[in-house]
C-alpha cells in the first residue's frame, strides 16, 4: 500500500486511533455486567474441555428465535466474554437470543487455535441452542477488531466437515471493523503476539478463502477509523460482492474503532438496524 514501516504499523495501531481508549474498554466492561443483571442469562456454559471455552447465553422470550452470536475483539490478546453482553438487552428486547463468545488468547494460544475454538463454539451453538430458544438455522454471526477476523474465519470455506457441520450454518453475518487479510500486520508491532509468517497469514486471512455460496453480510465501519481498518473492511466487502454474494457496507458516522460497538446498545442505530434486518428482526418498529 505503499506506507514505510512506521506508517504502516500506526495504520494498525487501534489504541492509538483515539487518545485513550480505556473509557471505552470500561464500557463494554460496564454496559455488559449492566446487561446481565437486566437480561436472565445462562453465564459460563462450557463449549469445549479448555476453562477458555465458554459462552454467555440470553435466552430469547420466544422459542425458535434468531440467534446474534458475538466475538469479542482485542487483538487477539485482549478482553473476554465478560466485556461482550452489552448488546443483550437490546436484541433481547428485539426478540434474538443472544450468545457472547469466550476463548484463549494470544500468545498463549495460536491464531490457528483461537480459530478453531470459535468454531467449535459455533458447532456447539448449533447443536444445543434450541435449549435456549434459538433456531440453528438462523445463525448470525458477528465480531469486532480480531472478533471481525474471526466472523470471517467462520464464513471461510473448507472447515466445517472437521466439525460435522453444514457449510450454510450461518445464516448472516456483520464483520466490524474486521481484519480479512492478515499479510500487512507482518510487518507491525502486532506480529509479536499474532506470530505469523507469510504461509500463515494467508491461511488465516478471510479475504482468501471465500465461500463457494455465501450468506447475507454486513461490514461496518467507523468514520473516524485509520485508512487500512477502512480498506480492510472495504475489500472484503467488494471481495463478497464480486462473488455474487448479498452485501451491504457501512461507515457508521460519529464513530471510532472502539465506540463503533456502543451503537449496538442501542436498537435505534444504524449499525443496530442493519443487524435485525438481517437477523429478520422488527428492525423497522424503533
């Protein structure tokens, strides 16, 4: 993309997008143990034999409802399934069941094992969510930053035989603020944790395995992101269209890389909307 070394790594440098970013990681931190004492949750069910492999779960009122499944971001290395509630009420109230995502993080598990454990919690949900008023044929899937990644990465083709699933298990998705191709941050401070070579950037970089049929997408992103988390976001998007597939981008105005996801608090906003349109939500009703 033609930046130097230095430009380069402060293109992927989130924390440094904004002056500070701790008030908006106390905000997911808050909003979310707000949400679990507004919204009946089933807290730390086991998708796997790690003590990391975990959901939080917010049956929906109604059987066979949607499902908004979220990954949390932080580069991989960072927040838990703890700072990711913050949604619940609001696509409870809308009619989802909501489920936020725990898994290991970077550098103590891999990118590789990290991928694997969402998918196995995406296998879990399929299976077992109908305990919890959710339709396994409608799956959403959604995740911000590294969470973004690895929507991606369960959108990928070619893995879900290892998992006994469909290849059409997601029923849409919304990547936020995603990364689809993992090659630049080889070159950036983010490589001493992703510890990525060529060989596995690419293998883990969704950009380069698209489906064979896709479902409806959503990529969002924030106005007041750098170039490369928009351009990111943009290919993928472009990638998904060339494909055939149904897509919708979106710039959400006003927002950075980190309050992007507080538009989710609220069912009015356009990031909100896009989401329950596709989910087959009231998204008209707010």
């Amino acid at each position: 993309m033609g930046y130097g070394p230095v430009e380069l790594d402060r293109q992927y440098n989130a924390r440094a997008s904004v002056p500070d970013c701790l008030p908006f990681l106390k905000d997911y931190a808050d909003y979310s143990a707000r949400a679990r004492q507004q919204v009946r949750g089933k807290l730390s069910v086991p998708y796997g034999a790690s003590p990391d492999e975990t959901l939080d779960i917010f049956p929906a009122a109604s059987a066979a409802a949607p499902v908004y499944l979220f990954i949390h971001g932080g580069y991989w290395k960072a927040l838990s399934k703890d700072d990711s509630s913050f949604m619940a009420p609001a696509f409870h109230a809308a009619g989802a069941t909501v489920v936020a995502v725990n898994y290991s993080l970077a550098p103590g598990a891999g990118l590789q094992a990290i991928v694997d454990q969402c998918r196995s919690a995406l296998a879990w949900v399929h299976r077992h969510i109908h305990g919890y008023n959710g339709d396994p044929a409608r799956i959403h899937v959604s995740g911000s930053s590294a969470g973004g990644h690895l929507a991606g990465m369960l959108l990928a083709r070619g893995w879900h035989d290892a998992f006994d699933l469909p290849d059409n298990v997601i029923h849409s998705a919304s990547p936020i603020s995603g990364l689809f191709d993992l090659r630049p941050l080889l070159s950036t401070h983010i490589n001493e944790w992703a510890r990525l070579d060529m060989e596995s950037a690419i293998a883990l970089s969704p950009q380069f395995h698209l489906p064979e049929r896709g479902c409806p997408i959503l990529s969002a992103w924030g106005q007041f992101e750098t170039d490369e988390f928009k351009r990111q976001s943009q290919d993928y998007a472009k990638a998904w269209g060339k494909r055939g597939f149904p897509v919708q981008a979106l710039e959400v105005q006003g927002a950075n890389h980190f309050n992007i996801l507080m538009s989710l608090c609220d069912p009015a906003s356009a990031l909100s909307r896009a989401i329950f349109g596709l989910m087959g939500l009231p998204a008209g009703v707010f």
